[in-house]
C-alpha cells in the first residue's frame, strides 16, 4: 500500500494556497455518539434553505454517465464529468431553489480514516485516468466559477456537508444534501434532509425526511449510522458483525433505540430483550468479540465531522456571477446557458412543467464508484429467509404509519405495519397511492 500523504504534501499545500481547504482537523474522526442523538431542532418549513452537494459523488456518477461521449476541452483534457457534475447542481438548485450552497470534495491527498484503520478503502481499485483528471481539476474550476467550495484536509466530503448541516442548524436554516452516496442517510433530522440523486435524474430522485427514510432504510432518523455499524458497507471494505444483514439490524433497531443500547442488554443481563426481537441465532451472532469489535470500528469510522470551519451561511448565499460562471466554464470549453437559472437568479424557463418522479417498480442493480446508485427493491433476505414480497405489507422494523417505525417492546410480538414495501417499489407506490405524511419525498 502506497504512504499516506502528510500535511506537508505539495498537493497539499496548493489546495491550501487556492484557499481550498478547509481548517486542520484533529488526528481522529469525531467518536460516534453512545446512543443516537436526540431529535434536532426543527426549523420552520419557509427557513432558508442551504444546498451541501457531495461533489465526489456527482462527479462519479457523471463521469460514468457521459464517458461515452469523451467530450474534451482543446488541449485534449477531459470535461465531461466537469460538465455533468455542473449540470447536476443546477437541476438540484432548479428543483429545491436554495438560497445558499456550499460543494464539498473529499481531500485526495490524505485520509485520517485510512490513518486510523489501514484498510479502508483499500480494496477500491485504482481510478481510471480520466475520472482522476477531473477529480484533481473539479475543486478549483467550481471555486473559480464562484461555487463555494470547501475540501478540508484528511477529511471527506460526507464531513463537509455534516459540518453544512450543523451550520445550517445553528443559523436557524433548513439544508439539503445532495448526494448519490447513502452515508448521507445519517444526516437526516429535524432540519435536514438528503435529496438522493439516481438513476433518471433530480425528477426521479426522492428527497428523504424523518418522515419518509424509514420507507427506504426501515430505521427511524437517527438510527442509519447503527444500522450501517451493524450491517457493515462493503463499498468501504468495513465488514459489519457477521451474519447480521440489514433486516435484522432493522429489527434490533425497532426495539432498541441505537446499537449501544443491544449491547448493554447483553451486558447487563437482559439478553431476552434481544432474543425476543432477533432470535437465539442474531443473538449469539451478536455477543462475538468479531461483532462487537466491527461495530465499535464501523460506528467511529462512519461518525461524520461537524466542526469544519465552514464560512457564514450568508458568505454562501445564492445567486452566482453569470459572467463569471460561464468564463471560468468556458476556459474548459464547457458550454452551459438556461440550465443555470436556479444558481445565477434567473427565471424559471417558460416550459418548465411540474417537477415529478419516474419511479418505476423493477429496478435493476448498478454500481458507480463501489456505491449502489438505485435504491433496493427491499431489503436482500437474511440467510436461511425467503424473500421479501413486494405486495405484501413491509416487516416489523419498517413504516408503522405516520409516525415512522414503531418502538417495538422487547417482550411484544412486532406490530404489524401498515404501509408500503421499502426501497423502490415502495416509492413507486408511495408515489400512485401518496399518503399526507409522504407528499414531501417528492418534494
């Protein structure tokens, strides 16, 4: 494995330069909180509105959408991915019409994670050279076109749009991130929420609230980062406790408040608490040393930082210099026009119809930069389970109604739910049979 790039790296030191990193962090990941935290602050619906873009993220998934046409600036360079991801944020600012907004990128020279836990990431295979070009180039075109953008040394850009979040929180905003990436889930309370970008563009891709994640994860608000801690993300080459998938963590999650809380009950002698909800295989599955050390890696490493110095959330404030916008793009040979009315101030175009998903009920499996880019039928079935039926009601630990995923007690049979399968095909019926508490995931 190649060193890790230290602070002192020139690659480094021209990002700082370009004023392109944000502040030093400390050596670590903030530690995730012992129990989720409480429900945040909810901000007033009309609250302004701050847009935090995974920049990494759309920058993939344009560079794999438009490869095939190899469009390149004069000097021979590659751009299409610039040009998508550019195209991006403008659908996403046209559909959500921020008044701010801020794109982080992940530092590309150093990784505290990697610091910490060697293997990482390790197993991703090395980039192609054209998707690497724009990557390095993507930070300082978007800054010289007037985006704010922020890369903060050793860190990711999940840190960065945590940190947005946080900032949008304290001044009294709503935010939204925008992103492909799921990590983002976390993120979502009371003021936040996450529009997740698939497959079909910003019309097709649902923006997720404390209402409506549990019809895509089955946990509440709050939970995803146990649920992720449980189930582990091969994306990132961090393996959960073995033998654990994501309906059972679902289930723990609907009779415990956070992961912490399953392993004080094995510990303090009420193990029939998860027995009840799991069964004697999860349980016994659970009380490895394997389990529980992957649990307490995955919930630090996952823990996203919320202390980068970010600028005001009146220094982000929308709209953009067309003049300069288009220049900065133009030196590229990246041409845009209308598409940019939601970043520059301009009006809506006249043919602009309304702004409505096309979700369809099958959809297939496709991999982007290690993530899955469409959303899941449901959740995959646990070892030794039949699988899920999409026509049938969602399990216990999914939609119990209005109010999000029932607390089940540890000693009570699930409650049976009422609502609609998770993953797509629940959107899709969330969409032809909408419910008072769903009409904002197509907001």
């Amino acid at each position: 494995m190649p060193p890790v790039p230290t602070a002192t790296d020139p690659a480094v030191a021209a990002l700082r330069a370009a004023g392109l990193l944000g502040a030093e962090a400390d050596a670590a990941p903030a530690a995730a909180p012992s129990t989720p935290p409480p429900d945040r602050d909810v901000v007033a619906p009309d609250a302004p509105l701050l847009l935090a873009v995974d920049g990494n993220s759309l920058l993939h998934r344009a560079h794999h959408a438009h490869a095939a046409g190899d469009h390149r600036d004069a000097a021979g360079r590659p751009v299409w991915a610039l040009r998508g991801v550019v195209t991006l944020i403008a659908g996403a600012a046209a559909r959500l019409t921020p008044d701010a907004l801020v794109v982080g990128f992940d530092c590309s020279t150093s990784s505290v994670r990697r610091e910490q836990h060697p293997a990482y990431k390790a197993h991703r295979p090395d980039k192609h050279p054209d998707l690497r070009a724009q990557l390095d180039d993507a930070p300082a075109l978007l800054a010289a076109a007037g985006l704010p953008v922020v890369v903060a040394e050793g860190l990711e850009a999940d840190d960065v749009l945590a940190s947005a979040a946080a900032l949008a929180r304290r001044s009294g905003w709503r935010c939204t991130a925008v992103t492909s990436d799921r990590d983002s889930f976390a993120l979502v309370d009371g003021s936040t929420s996450v529009l997740r970008v698939l497959n079909g563009g910003m019309a097709g891709s649902p923006v997720l609230t404390p209402r409506t994640l549990p019809l895509v994860t089955g946990v509440r608000a709050g939970q995803y980062r146990c649920l992720a801690a449980l189930r582990g993300d091969t994306s990132d080459n961090l393996p959960g406790a073995p033998g654990i998938g994501p309906k059972t963590a679902a289930r723990l999650l609907a009779a415990f408040d956070g992961v912490d809380d399953v392993y004080a009950a094995i510990d303090d002698g009420r193990e029939d608490e998860v027995l009840a909800a799991v069964g004697p295989g999860a349980l016994a599955r659970l009380r490895t040393d394997e389990a529980r050390d992957n649990v307490a890696r995955n919930q630090r490493l996952m823990a996203m930082r919320e202390d980068i110095a970010l600028p005001p959330v009146e220094d982000l404030r929308l709209p953009l210099d067309l003049a300069r916008l288009q220049a900065a793009l133009g030196a590229r040979d990246v041409r845009l026009g209308p598409s940019l009315w939601a970043l520059v101030g301009g009006a809506p175009p006249a043919d602009r119809g309304p702004v409505l998903p096309a979700w369809v009920d099958e959809v297939g499996p496709h991999q982007v930069g290690g993530d899955e880019i469409p959303l899941p039928a449901g959740p995959p079935a646990e070892e030794g389970e039949a699988p899920p039926d999409p026509g049938r009601p969602a399990s216990a630990g999914r939609v119990a109604g209005p109010a999000g995923v029932a607390t089940v007690p540890a000693q009570a049979p699930p409650a049976e739910p009422d609502h609609v399968p998770m993953g797509a095909r629940g959107l899709a019926r969330a969409r032809r049979e909408p419910a008072e508490d769903q009409l904002d995931l197509f907001a």
